[in-house]
C-alpha cells in the first residue's frame, strides 16, 4: 500500500510542480500596460493634470505612468505647480489633458483644447514663448527627437506636466503612459514547494515501503542437518539424461533475482533526491511576492496656507543661475547682462561700476554673488504675482568670504526672479527664527503697525542715526553693539574731512544721508517680528568756498568717471548707496531693531555749478 502512496504522491507533485511553472511562464501576464493619448487639435502645448499619471486603476499601489513622447526636433517638458503653469498658459491656448468620468478599457483619460484668457492687444499676434529656462518650473527635461521620463506625484499636489517643442511649432501628440501592473503570481512559490513536498513524502514513502517489503519476510529458521551429498555420477546412472542437458545443478557464481532488486531500487531514488533538491532551489526570493513599500510621512501645510513661491530645488537652481549670470555681466561690464537678473538697488550699483569699470580698467569690481550652498531660504507664500523671497548664500569655494544675503522678486508668471538687494551679513549677525522653507511666510505691508517700527519708516529713521549718532532721536531704538556700517560711515567720514582740510584749504565738504528711492521689503519672521531691507544713500558735497577757488576730486576715479572731471568752482557730490537689511522686532517687544547686512558701492557723482 505504501507504493500505491508514494505513486499518488509523485503524481500530484508533478501536478502541482508544473501548475507553478506553467503560472510563472506560459500563464504570465504583462508586467506593464500602456495607452495612448489622444489629441484632437496642434497646438503649441500640451498639459497633462497629476492625476492622469494615476489613470490606471490595475497599476501597482504607488507607481505611476511613464511617459513617452515622441516628434520632430527638440522635445519639452517641465512639472511645476498646476496654479503656476496655467497661469503661464493664461495667453495661450493649449491643450489639457485630464482625468474623465467615462473610462475606456479601465482608463479614463480624455483632452480638451483650452483658449487663451488674456487675449492680446488689439492689432498684436499671439505671444510666442519659448517654455525653456522658466523659473516656475521645478525641473525640465529635454530629449531629441524623444522623451522618456516617469513623474510620481503626491495625492493631492496639484501638480501638472507640460509638454512643448520651441512654443511656436506643435506640441509633440505622440504621446503615451506606461504602466506597471500587476503580474505576480503569489501560488506559484507555494505551489512548487508544496509539490517539492509530496515529491520527497512520496520519496519517504518508496523507501519505507522498501524497508517494509524486507522485515515481512522475516529470518529463515535452519533445518535438521542434512547429509552431506556427493556428486551425481552421471554414467554411472546410465550416462545423460535425456535430452541431453544437465537438470538440479545450481551454480554457485550465478546471481539470483533477489539480488538485484535492491541495488536497482537504490539508483531510482538518488535521481529522485536530486530532483526535489533542485526544485526546491528553483523557489528563489524574485518568484515570491515583494513586501509592500511603507509610505512616507508628509509634512502638511496650515489650513488655508498658500504654497510658497519657491522650493528649495528651485531656489537653488535660480540662485546659481544669478551667480552666473550676474558672474558673467562683471566680466564683460555689461549692464544689459545684468539685467536679467538684477533690479532696482542691486542693477542701479553695478551699472554705475561698469561705467567707472570702463574708464578705469583697474577699478574694482563688486563682490559676486555665490552660487552655493543656500543656509536660509524663506520665500513668500502666495499664490498670485509679484513674488518675493529672502536668501542667505554662503561662498563654497571660499568660507572665508561672508554669507551673502539678498531678496528677489518675480514680478509675473512669465518673469525671471530679479534681485533687488544685496549684502554681506554682519559677523556678529543672528538670524531670527524664520518659518520652514516649505511652509513659506508672509510679506509683511510697508505701513505695518504690528512691528516696532513700520518698513517704510526705517530708512529714514537710520538715515538720522547716521546723521545724528546717539543725540537722534531714534538711536535708542536701533542695537549700535555688531553694527559694523554706522562705524565704517564714522570712520570714512572722519578720515576724508581730515584728508580735504590738509589738502584743500579753498573749500569746504559737508556729510548727508536719506533714505534711498527704493521700495522696502519685509518677510515676516516667528514670533510676529519681520525682515526689512532698505536702501540708504549717503552723499559727500565738496564746495569753493570763494569764487576764484576751485575745488578738486583728490583723485577719486568715481568722480572723474562720473563728472568727466578733475576739478571745478562749484562743488563736487558724490553719492553712495547702501543696501540694508535689519531685523525688526514685534511690537511690545524688548529686543532692538538690529542690523544683520549691508553692502555700499557708489552709484552717483555729479557737479552743481556755484550759485
């Protein structure tokens, strides 16, 4: 009974061994399913909403589509916000792509042409822009001729793929999502090793019911003694028997059957044993199912938080493409270079060093500004335009050199991010506690009557510190302890008097400051207290102090470069600029307003004529 056993036992693992082969072979599904994307009309782009990439419902828990784009020439695509990418889109008309109500084959993806919302001006075409290099983007990609890229965004994002070429031909409409589904066969591991298992039970069996066979016949029992027997004399009983052949002769060197059956039986099994060894080898860890990957923790924003205007992969992509940039604009002391990147304080001093760059070829240049690594980033959070964030860059390649803090602004959708002003922070320098880069913070107004001191009062109540020292009567609301500026001003003040009274006893100079015609910037900070940079300007009026008397520049390059003069009867003024950025306690607070930053350059020089 035991062989009837082990061969029920070897049929069934054969059965179930080949049903685990043939579910991960011959029955394998596809590992991926991919569908096309229809568009209806050429247009110049193509915008594809997050949740398209999570069309497929059979699609593996947390994988999303890979997109394949193919066309003609050079291929686009970016992702950035969905609320900044339309609003790039708003004066151009494209085509969305959307998840629908009404599913085909399990997936529900359907397009749509979208108009322009601002139309343009009467008797002017269409606006054509290149999407390549925009700074709302949080990351681009381009391919030739092709484009390959998978986007996995989180649930609830808001995020959106754009597809281009150079924003005047067709967006590419070849376009498909791959995705991985499914597959796996979680039987077929157990199947084969519950077959590897009755192969080596119906193994057990074969043997034991061997070893069983063996014990049933038991010892043979000896008998009584048995005469021994002598040799038949064949001739002596009449010769051969009959038919000539020799009858009851065993020979002692001839095996029996019995003999054999064992040895036999015993090279079936080794190949038996060696098969369940191998299948159960075969089993590996790739044909089991994968554990399920763990999700992520996600920091989640403040109710009705607005996102910020900026993340960090962005802010550092824009900051060093403003190192660049501005790198390559005090190189060439061009003026229209800067531009791209630079505005108001910031444009205005450079300008004036590239003029004075050009007359005076050793003039020195500007600090640059550095590319990397970014300390701080607190951008706004808002959705709408102009957009305002606050920087602390140190210098790689140099940690010797102080971190630079600056504010850039992007002015609309279609804009680059400009910086408008720039500083080194002060040695002794303690930022305040500033909310999180990806929570953003709050452009606090110019009149604000929630800190000590509203942004736009703060230039001018400086400036009469400046003027004043400690008889103004704002001293005691500014720290003077780390205020490296109003002692620098003190110190330069005192040395040119002296030098001019030495050398020019025909005229007089006299010392002023105000606050810069420039708009004041203020993020707020924690605790209810803000970032303020402002501009001041400081002048230096050298007049003749009699009508034949004249009045010369001691020298100074600035001067000449500016004025085109050496010398004159009326009075020289030379004006400079200083950027500063100041923190700004909350009302009722007992800290001072101190001074984080400054930077200073000459951004004018003049001659008024005697009067």
């Amino acid at each position: 009974m035991r062989f009837v056993w082990a061969v029920v036992a070897f049929v069934l693992a054969a059965g179930l061994i080949g049903l685990g082969i043939a579910q991960r072979t011959v029955w394998l599904g596809p590992d991926e399913r991919t569908v096309s994307i229809d568009v209806e009309e050429q247009t110049p782009f193509v915008l594809l909403e997050d949740d398209v990439f999570a069309a497929l419902p059979e699609a593996l828990d947390g994988e999303s589509g890979t997109l394949d784009v193919a066309g003609e020439g050079t291929l686009f695509a970016s992702y950035g916000r969905a609320h900044d990418m339309e609003a790039w889109l708003s004066d151009q008309t494209y085509t969305r792509v959307s998840v629908s109500d009404d599913a085909t084959e399990g997936v529900a993806i359907e397009s749509e042409t979208v108009d322009a919302e601002v139309a343009p001006a009467e008797g002017e075409e269409p606006a054509v822009r290149n999407p390549a290099g925009s700074d709302l983007w949080l990351e681009e990609f381009t391919g030739d001729g092709s484009l390959q890229e998978r986007f996995r965004f989180p649930e609830g994002s808001d995020m959106a793929v754009l597809l281009a070429t150079d924003g005047a031909a067709p967006a590419p409409s070849d376009i498909t999502l791959t995705w991985p589904i499914d597959n796996s066969t979680p039987y077929a591991p157990w199947l084969m090793a519950g077959g590897a298992a009755l192969l080596l039970v119906g193994l057990l069996l074969y043997i034991s019911g061997i070893l069983h066979s063996r014990r049933a016949r038991g010892p043979r029992r000896k008998g009584l003694p048995v005469p021994r027997t002598e040799p038949i004399d064949l001739a002596k009983d009449g010769g051969a028997i009959e038919g000539g052949e020799q009858k009851g002769v065993i020979s002692s060197g001839t095996p029996t059957r019995r003999s054999i059956g064992p040895k036999r039986r015993s090279l079936i099994a080794v190949p038996a044993i060696g098969l369940s060894v191998a299948l159960l080898a075969g089993c590996t860890g790739e044909a089991f199912p994968e554990p399920s990957p763990t999700p992520t923790e996600t920091v989640i924003a403040p109710e009705n938080q607005q996102a910020p205007a900026l993340t960090d992969a962005q802010a550092a992509r824009i900051v060093a493409d403003v190192s660049a940039t501005v790198a390559a604009a005090d190189e060439a002391a061009d003026e229209n270079v800067a531009q791209e990147r630079l505005d108001g304080l910031a444009l205005q001093m450079r300008s004036v060093n590239y003029r004075i760059r050009g007359q005076f070829g050793d003039y020195a240049p500007l600090p640059k500004i550095p590319a990397s690594p970014i300390e701080v980033l607190l951008p706004q959070a808002f959705d709408e335009w102009p957009r305002t964030a606050l920087v602390v860059v140190s210098d790689e390649a140099d940690p010797a050199v102080p971190p630079t803090i600056l504010t850039m602004t992007q002015a609309d959708p279609w804009a680059k991010y400009k910086v408008s002003y720039i500083a080194s922070l002060e040695p002794s320098a303690e930022i305040p506690d500033l909310a999180p880069s990806y929570q953003g913070s709050a452009l606090v107004p110019p009149d604000s009557s929630f800190l000590q001191m509203a942004p736009a009062d703060v230039a001018a109540a400086y400036a009469d510190v400046l003027g004043h020292g400690d008889e103004s009567e704002f001293a005691a609301a500014f720290q003077a302890e780390g205020d490296t500026f109003r002692t620098e001003v003190k110190r330069v003040r005192d040395e040119t008097a002296a030098k001019f009274t030495a050398d020019d006893v025909a005229g007089e100079i006299t010392f002023g400051q105000d606050p810069a015609d420039s708009e004041p910037i203020a993020l707020a900070t924690l605790h209810n207290g803000a970032i303020v940079a402002v501009g001041v300007t400081r002048f230096e009026k050298v007049t003749a102090t009699n009508e034949l008397g004249v009045v010369r520049n001691n020298g100074d390059p600035a001067l000449e470069a500016l004025t085109g003069e050496t010398e004159t009867a009326g009075s020289f003024v030379r004006t400079d600029t200083s950027p500063l950025f100041f923190y700004v306690p909350a009302q009722g607070s007992d800290e001072k307003i101190r001074l984080l930053g400054w930077s200073s350059a000459v951004t004018d020089g003049v001659i008024e004529e005697p009067q």
